[in-house]
C-alpha cells in the first residue's frame, strides 16, 4: 500500500470498495483542507488517524501495514478507522492571498529588528570614538588607525561564517523536526550546525586575536604608519588591546547568523542593546575615573564585546543543546567550502570599493571630501536593503529544507517586490533630503555643489543597489554560495576595468557611474540565476500543480545530493581554487593593461655603475646617535643652520616651520612652531636680510621675514605651475636657485614620478628684483637638493645635497638599493605593477639602510653613515663637529657626533 500526503487546496480523491455512502460524504468533507491518494487492492486499516495542517508543503510518504495490520483488513471496522482518520483533518482552508501576508507580515516582523540591529551595532564604536576624541586629534588618529585595521579584518573574515550559518542552521531545524516529529517533547535538541559554527567562530576570533596581537607593527605599518611616527606605538597599543576582543566578535557575528537560522531577529537586538549600554558605563569608569585614557577605552569596548556574546549564547542555550558535537556530526567541511566562496566574494567587493575611493582621490581634495561623504551615506542605507534582505535569507533557508517549494517561490516574490519598493522608497527621501543632509558633513561651497551633483544620480542607483543585496538573500537562502562568489568576482572584474579608466573621462561621475555598474550587474547576475530552469532555482519556472504531483521524488534527489549540478555542494575544492585563481588573474590582467600608468624604460647605463665604498663607514649610526625632538616634528625634511643666533630651522608635514634651539643635552633641546605655511615646507635657505627663503612643495617659493610674516615669491615657470618646489639656496648676489622635482606629479604622488621613470624635473632660478623665475635646466629625473660651490661657480643637484663650507657635499640616502629596486630599475612592468598596487592597496615598503654620503669636491665618497632601522633621510647638514639629519617620515632630527666616529671607523 502507498499512500501520498499532498497538503494543499487539491481536491480529495479516496478510492476503497468497501467505504460507505455516509463515510464517502463525510469524506468529502474534508477535501479543502487536504488529499489523500489511496490505492491498494484489499480494505485498508489504519489504527492512528492521519492528520494534515495547513501549512504549504509537499511530502511523499510509503505505509506499508504491519503484521497486524494485515490480519485486520478483512474486520468490519476497517472503514470506520479510516474514516475517523480523515475527519479528524478539521483544519481550515489556506488562500494564495492569505499565505502571501503571512509571508509579508513574518518578513516584515523579521525586518524591522534586524535594521535596529545593524544600527545598534556600530554605536558602541561610536561612543568609543567620541570619548577619544575628547583626548585630543593625536589620541583619536591612533585610534582610528587601529580600528580600521579590526574592522577591516572583521568584515573580510567573520561576515562569510553570519551568512552560512544562517542557511545552515534553517537545514538542520528541518531535518530535526522530521526526526523528531513523534516526539512531542519540549527537551532542547543537539543541532550540529549551532555547535560547529560556535567553535569554528571560537577558532577563528582566536586565530584573529592572535595575528592582531603579535602581528600589530606588521598592521599598522600596512596602514601607513611608519616607526618613525608619533602615532605607531600608540596605534601599535590600542591594536594589542582590541585584539582580545576578537573572539567575542567572531562569536557574536556567528550567533547572529544562527539566531536568523532560527528565524529570530529580536534577540540579537537585546543582547547588541544591553551591550553597549554596559559600554556607556564603562567608557568614562575606565577612561575618567580610573585614568586610563585611550587603553579603557579599548578595555570598555573589549568588555561590551564579550557581554553581547556570553548574552547570545546564553539565549542560545534555550534553544538548543551546545555540546561538542562528534566527528561524524561536525560540519566543519562544508562551513570551510561555502565560507571560502564568500571569503573571495567580499574581497572582491571590499577590493572595488576601495579602488572607487582610490579613483576618486586622484581627482583632487574636494573631489575625495565629496565622494567620501556620499559613500558613507551610501553604505549607511545599504545596511537597510542588507537587513531585509538577511531577512528573505532565513525565511528561504527554512521553507527550502523543507522542501516547500510553493512557499519559496511566494517569498522570493515578495522578497523581489518589498526590496524593490524600500529601494525606491529610500531613493525618493535621499533624493529630497540629501542636499540637506550634506551639511551636517560639510560647509565647503565647493564640496556640497559637487554632491549637488551627484545627488540624482546616486538617488536613481538606490533601487538597483536594493535589487542587488535582495539576490544576495536569495542566493545565500538556498546555500548558493558558490554562484554568488564566481558571479562577484566576474562583476567586479568589469567594474573595476570601468573604474580605472571612467574617472579620468568624466570625472567624479565616472566613479559612480563605476558603482551604479557593479551594483547593476550583480543584480543581473542575480535576475539570470533565478530565471534559469536548470539551476537551483528550477522550480520557479516550473508549474507548482505538476510539482506537487510529480515532483516529491525529485525534491527528495535534491537533498540527497543528486539534483542540479549548480547547487554549490557539489563543488570541489580543486574547482574553486582554479577558478578562482583563473578569473584573478585575468582580472589582474585586465587592471594592469587598462591602467594609465606608463613606466618608462631607465637610462640604465647612468644606473649601473656602482658607487665607491666610503674610506668612513658606520652601518649602525643610530647607536651612536642623539634624538632631538622626539615626537615634536612629522617628517623634518630639510635642515637650515643660523651660525649667528645658533638656532636651527626645519619644516614638518603638518605644515610649520619649527625653530630648535640645541644644548648639550638631546632632552634640553627646545622646539618652537615658529611659522606655519598650510603647505608642505621642504627646502629652507637664508636670505641676504636674513630672512627664511623656504621652498614649498604646494605653494611654491615662499620669503619668511624674521617677524614672522610671509610672502609668495612664485608658483610657476615658463607657463609651468610649481608641483614640487623641493631644494633652494640663495647665491652671494641674491638669485635664489630652486628645483622643481616634478612638474607632472604633486609631493602625495611623488613616488609615481620616480616609478613612470620620466625626466619631469627642473632647475629654476628667481630674481628677487625683476621677480623673474627661469628655467636654467629641464628634463631632470626628480630633482631634489641643491647646493652651490665654495667659489659659486657651478651648482651641484641631485636628490638631496647641502654643502658644508669644509670641501664635503653630504648627500642624503632615502634608501639603499635593493635586489626589487634593481629589477624596478631595469623593468617598467615591474614599476607599473608597484604603482598600480601603490594606489589600490599601501605604498610598498622597500627602504632601509638610508643615511648620509659625503663626497669631496671631486665626487669621490669619503664618509658613509647609515642604519637599517632608517629610511627616507632627506638631509644631512654638519654643524661644528656634529651631523644633523631630517628625513620625511620620522619624528626626530638625528645628531651624530663625528669626532668619535671618525677615531672608531677609521680603519674601513
């Protein structure tokens, strides 16, 4: 006997010879509510009546009659069993309308904690971000270092193990609830799934801690801190500190996707809120009252963090048993393959987006201000279209399990329409409000015209990008995480390709029109996916009649493994990792061809000769070595001498010209903020009148008077504005000879000019009576330091050089040359892969050993001083028996005494 349970509005068909006039009018009864198929050749008997509910589903299910059973066919009562059974499904029709609001009011009652949530969440950063900042803006620039570098490494590695989770969890609570479906017990059931993602997510925040904790200078350095400035072991320790909240992130993160695996979105909610009212308290008991400054804050923040997790787990143990599950139960491999895909689809995304913002800071100041102010708003509502659309995903993830395949389609339906319409909605509001809102960013005239600008645009694009996380729902409610990370990485292959060369065209608009793409494409991809008949989304072009009739052993093959070849389950390892590599590769291809950037062959026959060694040398010049200053300058690059007052002269990244006054003992030294020229001051000289010619890299040639007062000399040549006035000096008879290191690249991009291997330099020199400047020498390859001769005869450029009055140039080496500077020089692919990686990522990190060379007036090496700790070092200036160096990247000016160091090294 077979008998086929389809719960539904069919109508009820009951074939028996035995079963009475009555019984089949009573039978009848029942036919809105369910349909049984019965067919077998003798008179049936069913001792426990079978039910039906109301709920849409389909399931095939086999009978075959016990012994007993079999003994009591031929019984009298054998009708009356069966039709006690059938009357007993009293259950009440079920409309398409009413289902569909059901499914409309358990979104909605799913959507609306889930955008408290993500709203929730970040405050806790907020508030910390506030309390710094009422330390001062160096406190609260290391900081912010810091948690950039965790929330980076947050979004890239926790968000993929939320999302799986949830479609995870939703498929166990369908497996348990047939496995336990006699079982009318309230006892807590062990879901595999919950444990293994709490240990995976236990594994990963430690592993995560763990890299932060001990890797926190390699991090920081990443971000473009070097251990030269002033901010490095502040970051470097509020870094070490907020790693040990890695765990109960990861944990959290986790429990959130589970929690939606249960379809509840209410008590992450409570926990996130309890959480970080707990951090409201701790903040300033940490910060205040126990003083302890930015490290309580990053203790208040660890704390909340563990608080919201032993929370989440504590409401977790209500629903299910967290125990170790066994080896057989783990789910370990399949968390790691889907994890995986959606660890390559959010560095794709996280990689586009980065390369919008690196786009757009090439297209000037008020240009990056404008588009970092519309992104920020950007991705602040696509928080929303991320709630309802993680939404969608747990009601997916829990109706497929099941099978329910009618109940699926109603909410991919309504998913599609309800995204669509919060996309328009929030385009409409954004659209009327968004100038506005630009205010409470920016005052800038400039700045708010060009969002202005954009404001249409962008509010247009809003529905798309609803459209797009509504599919990414969709895709991961069905665990088809495989088609979700191939498809992103195709899309933002395209995207990117559009957004290295669209800017340079059009402009700002270019970088979104780029966004507007990657947004439009994936929600195509999405459009194409769920459209195919062959895919895991075959049932929405299937008839749902057909499907609940033929369509229960096909269901079945599905969960067991042997349905559509698209279902990402089935995907290998080795076939992920080619294609993988296959499509980043080409992507990279297609970034390196369509980028800009020419390098340059190199006149390599001026390259390779190699310098003659030093008769003095010293490869450890900084223990021997006095810093002034310490954390007093950003970068002091050039060094100016005053011999009648004694005082020194020196100009800093922040914009002043500082005044030092030296004592014997480096901790005497005193620093003043003498002048600040909003610039970037460079190369400093005395005037005849004793006034500071100073040498601006974005101003250009700037006179300083001694009281203080500042005039521009000039800001261009021969038609040619100044990109980087760099070196000067001042001639016996007043003409002040300057370098103009790039007139193609600003002092930012500076690296480029030196990577494109273009001869964009000048030789400048200005009349202070005619206020002429002329160009005594072009095609120079980055012409930095200028120096005159003891007789002022000639003058001697190269990339940083002062004179000092004894027969000795001192040189200053930025670096010393290296096995990747070597094969930069000599390969133009090789400078414009460092470029292209320069701009996407960090700057790449290749100096070490930099220092001072002195040579004679014959250009022969007499002197060598260096350090591997050093880089960058910009000048060297020998004031009575001491050597002064400036670089542009450390915070201290170097005092080295000579008379020891010539008696030591001697001998070299």
């Amino acid at each position: 006997m077979t008998v086929t349970l389809f719960k539904g509005r069919l109508p009820c068909r009951i074939t028996g010879r035995n079963l009475g006039r009555e019984e089949n009018k009573n039978a009848m009864k029942t036919s809105r509510s369910c349909s049984f198929l019965l067919t077998y050749r003798r008179r049936m008997s069913f001792k426990k009546a079978i039910k039906c509910c109301s709920s849409i589903r389909d399931e095939h299910i086999s009978l075959i009659p016990s012994s007993i059973d079999q003994k009591r066919l031929d019984s009298n009562d054998a009708t009356t069993e069966l039709t006690h059974g059938i009357l007993e499904s009293t259950s009440k029709p079920v409309t398409r309308p009413a289902r569909l609001q059901s499914v409309q009011t358990e979104l909605m009652i799913l959507s609306l904690p889930a955008i408290a949530g993500q709203a929730i969440e970040p405050l806790a950063q907020l508030m910390e971000t506030a309390f710094i900042g009422r330390l001062g803006a160096y406190e609260l620039a290391s900081a912010a270092v810091s948690m950039s570098i965790f929330n980076i490494i947050s979004k890239v590695f926790n968000i993929p193990l939320l999302s799986v989770a949830t479609s995870f969890v939703a498929e166990d609570i369908s497996k348990a609830r047939k496995e336990f479906a006699s079982d009318e017990s309230t006892e807590r059931k062990l879901l595999p799934s919950v444990s293994t993602a709490l240990l995976l997510a236990l594994a990963i925040g430690i592993f995560e801690a763990s890299a932060m904790y001990v890797g926190s200078a390699l991090f920081v350095n990443i971000m473009g801190l070097s251990s030269a400035s002033p901010m490095y072991i502040a970051a470097q320790n509020f870094l070490s500190v907020r790693a040990i909240g890695a765990p109960a992130v990861v944990v959290y993160l986790a429990s959130q996707g589970i929690f939606r695996g249960f379809k509840d979105t209410k008590t992450p909610v409570l926990c996130l809120g309890l959480g970080n009212l707990s951090a409201v308290f701790l903040f300033p008991l940490l910060m205040d009252y126990y003083g302890l400054g930015v490290t309580g804050a990053a203790v208040a923040t660890v704390l909340s963090q563990y608080i919201v997790a032993a929370l989440m787990v504590w409401h977790l143990n209500k629903k299910t048993v967290l125990s170790f599950p066994g080896f057989k139960n783990t789910q370990v491999a399949g968390y790691l393959k889907s994890g995986g895909f959606l660890l390559g689809r959010t560095l794709v995304s996280v990689m586009t987006i980065t390369l919008s913002t690196s786009m757009a800071a090439r297209l000037g100041p008020l240009n990056i201000a404008a588009h970092q102010i519309c992104l920020q708003v950007w991705l602040s509502v696509s928080l929303l279209f991320d709630a309802q659309a993680a939404s969608g995903q747990a009601l997916i993830a829990s109706s497929f399990a099941k099978g329910e395949y009618a109940r699926v389609k109603e909410i991919t339906y309504c998913v599609l329409k309800t995204g669509l319409f919060i996309g328009v909605s929030i385009a409409v509001i954004l659209g009327s409000s968004f100038g506005s809102l630009a205010t409470l960013f920016s005052r800038d005239r400039e700045v708010l015209r060009i969002i202005r600008s954009l404001m249409l645009f962008i509010s247009c694009s809003l529905p798309v990008t609803a459209l797009a996380y509504t599919f990414d729902g969709l895709h991961y409610g069905i665990s088809d995480f495989s088609f979700a990370a191939f498809s992103m990485m195709v899309v933002g292959a395209v995207s990117s390709a559009f957004l290295l060369y669209a800017p340079s065209v059009i402009g700002l608009s270019g970088v979104w029109t780029g966004l507007a793409l990657f947004m439009g494409l994936r929600t195509a991809a999405g459009f194409l996916r769920i459209s195919s008949k062959n895919g895991p989304w075959f049932f929405l072009q299937v008839d749902m009649q057909k499907l609940k009739v033929n369509g229960c052993m096909s269901s079945c093959r599905i969960h067991e493994g042997e349905g559509p070849p698209a279902l990402c389950k089935h995907q290998t390892g080795s076939c992920w990792l080619a294609n993988a590599t296959t499509v980043a590769a080409s992507e990279a291809v297609v970034v390196y061809h369509l980028d800009p950037f020419d390098a340059a062959p190199m006149p390599l026959h001026e390259l390779n000769e190699r310098p003659k060694p030093a008769a003095l040398r010293n490869d450890r010049m900084l223990e021997g070595a006095e810093l002034l200053g310490v954390g007093k300058f950003e970068g002091p690059e050039d060094i100016l001498y005053d011999s009648r007052s004694g005082i020194i002269y020196t100009g800093s990244g922040n914009g002043w010209i500082h005044r030092v006054w030296l004592n014997e003992s480096a901790g005497d030294t005193v620093v003043e903020n003498w002048v600040r020229t909003c610039g970037r001051p460079l190369g400093l000289a005395l005037g005849l009148n004793n006034e500071v010619i100073v040498a601006d890299a974005y101003k250009g040639l700037l006179n300083i008077s001694r009281d203080g007062g500042m005039e521009l000399l000039a800001d261009e040549a021969e038609g040619l504005k100044l990109k980087i006035t760099d070196g000067v000096v001042v001639a016996e008879d007043g003409i002040i000879y300057l370098t103009d290191a790039s007139h193609k690249y600003s002092l930012h991009e500076f690296a480029n000019d030196i990577l494109e291997g273009r001869p964009y330099g000048r030789l400048l020199s200005f009349d202070p009576v005619t206020k002429r400047t002329k160009v005594l020498l072009s095609g120079l390859y980055f012409p930095n330091g200028i120096a005159l001769s003891p007789h002022q005869d000639f003058l001697v450029s190269c990339e940083t050089s002062i004179y000092d009055g004894e027969g000795l140039y001192w040189i200053a080496l930025a670096t010393e040359n290296t096995v990747l500077w070597d094969l930069a020089f000599k390969y133009p692919v090789v400078r414009k892969a460092m470029a292209i990686i320069r701009r996407l990522i960090r700057q790449v990190k290749m100096e070490k050993n930099g220092g001072v060379l002195g040579v004679d007036m014959e250009g022969k090496p007499v002197a060598h001083y260096k350090d591997v700790k050093l880089s960058m070092v910009s000048t060297g200036i020998k004031i009575q028996n001491y050597l002064y160096c400036g670089s542009l990247v450390h915070p201290y000016i170097i005092r080295l005494d000579l008379d020891p160091q010539a008696r030591s090294f001697s001998s070299f």
